[in-house]
C-alpha cells in the first residue's frame, strides 16, 4: 500500500511543526506546509477512540499482512454497516486470533480484509483496513460506506436460510463451488445452537467508533449489512439479530437514517 502509513500511533494528541525564519525588517513570505490530512484524520479518529478510554489497535499493533495488492482508495465516508464475522467465530476465542482469521478469508475473496473497523468481545478496536482505503464488504457499494465487523456470532439459529442469498442464488452467481458452500452453511447455522450475545464493552466500542466517525465525516446512515443488501437487491443475513438490534441502537442514539 504505497499510500499508507504503517507507523504505530502514540497514545496521546500528536503535533506537528512548521518554522518560519524571517528577518525582523524583511516581509514574512508565504509559507507553504503540505499536510496529508486523510494521514492526519486517519490518526484522529484514532486518539479519539483512545481518549474514550477504549483500547485501539492499529494495523501493525495486531501485525496485519500487508497485502500482494493495493486496495483501491476511497475518502468523503457518509454510511457505516455493521457486520458480524458469523457461525464460526466466538467470543471465547482471542480477538486478535479471530481478526487474523477473517484477514486470511478475506485476502483468499479481495486481496485484503473487507472491513475497516473490528470490534472483539472485549470491548478493543482493531483497524482493520486503513480508512484511505475502499472497503470490500457490501456486494456492488462500498465506495463511501464504512465496515465494522463484530468478532463474534450474532445471530440465531436458521438465519442464514431466512435472510441468506440462498444456495442457487449464488450457484447462479458465482458458481457450484460457491453455492455448495453457502448450502453447507446454510445447514450448518440451521444447527448452530450456539451463539454470542453482544457485551456490554463491545457496545460500548461501538458507540464510541461510530461518535469518532460522525465527528470527522458527514454519516447520515447506518444499518446492518442485512439492509444494504437489499438496497441492491441481493440478501443477506448478516449481522444477524443481534447485530440489526445494534445498528437499530444506535442509530437512535446518533440520529441517523436507515439505508
Ligand atoms: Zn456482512
């Protein structure tokens, strides 16, 4: 990624300097101070979060892969979805380990993780995908709307039958291989009796990524992957029941319309 900056981030605000010499006869001239301010936002959010006292963890805090191949960029964000990672993740497992999982999934589908943000169980925040860069996870719209993922299950049993694509949807798609999957998944969640009920901390995180986000971009929507797949007519059951009553949360408590 040529134009991201895998530089660790103080805990504290950052400062930048610029000096100018001038004689005390001679006209000051015009100074000109080239900031990178999406490298400067991107730092923002971060302290912000930080200042909440929520723990941040940036892509070579947790050892993220760089990848083969660079992710396109995308900037000016005005919606946010929320994703869980699905049926076989779980808040007993480490959030760190789980965000590495869904990394190598993710770079076998896009060459890099989908989602920009990751929240595990414990209530820390990960960067998943650097914010300069577009996101991988809404079929046919990414390009100016921010992914969260929770580490975690958030959904019940026979969900991804109900609201999935539906084997032959995605055989039709993308093919056999794809669509045999799906159907095993499908059967599979039609068993999974176990499942993760969001934590305290975890809501916590949310609340405060998504108050960061909102100061530094103009997010006027916010829903579960669930609802954006219908606004481009595919279906998705993701981020489960749990995960829809987060989005639902908190875009009360933050105003914001549905997508
Ligand atoms: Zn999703």
């Amino acid at each position: 990624m040529s134009q991201t900056s895998t530089t660790d981030l103080k805990a504290g605000p950052f400062e930048t300097q610029a000096t100018v010499d001038a004689k005390r006869t001679a006209a000051i001239k015009t100074v000109q101070v080239a900031v990178d301010h999406k490298a400067a936002t991107r730092q923002a959010i971060i302290v912000a979060i930080r200042r909440e006292n929520v723990v941040f963890k940036t892509r070579s805090d947790w050892k993220a892969k760089t990848p083969a191949t660079s992710p396109d960029t995308d900037w000016d964000y005005k919606a946010i979805a929320i994703h869980h990672a699905g049926n076989s993740y779980s808040c007993s497992a480490d959030g760190a380990a789980q965000l590495r999982k869904a990394e190598a999934t993710d770079i076998d589908s896009f060459g890099h993780l989908s989602y920009h943000y990751a929240i595990d169980c414990s209530g820390a925040v990960y960067e998943a995908l650097d914010i300069r860069c577009k996101g991988a996870h809404i079929e046919g719209g990414n390009t100016g709307v921010i992914g969260i993922v929770f580490l975690a299950d958030l959904s019940v049993a026979g969900e991804a039958e109900k609201y999935g694509p539906g084997a032959w949807n995605v055989t039709k798609k993308r093919g056999v291989i794809a669509g045999v999957k799906e159907w095993i998944g499908q059967n599979k969640d039609n068993e999974d009796v176990e499942h993760d009920t969001p934590t305290e901390k975890q809501l916590h995180a949310v609340s405060v990524l998504v108050k960061s986000l909102k100061h530094f971009f103009e997010i006027k929507k916010l829903g579960g992957h669930r609802e954006y797949a219908k606004t481009h007519g595919t279906s998705r059951a993701c981020p489960g029941t749990y995960g829809m009553e987060i989005a639902a949360q908190i875009r009360k408590e933050y105003q914001l319309s549905p997508p």
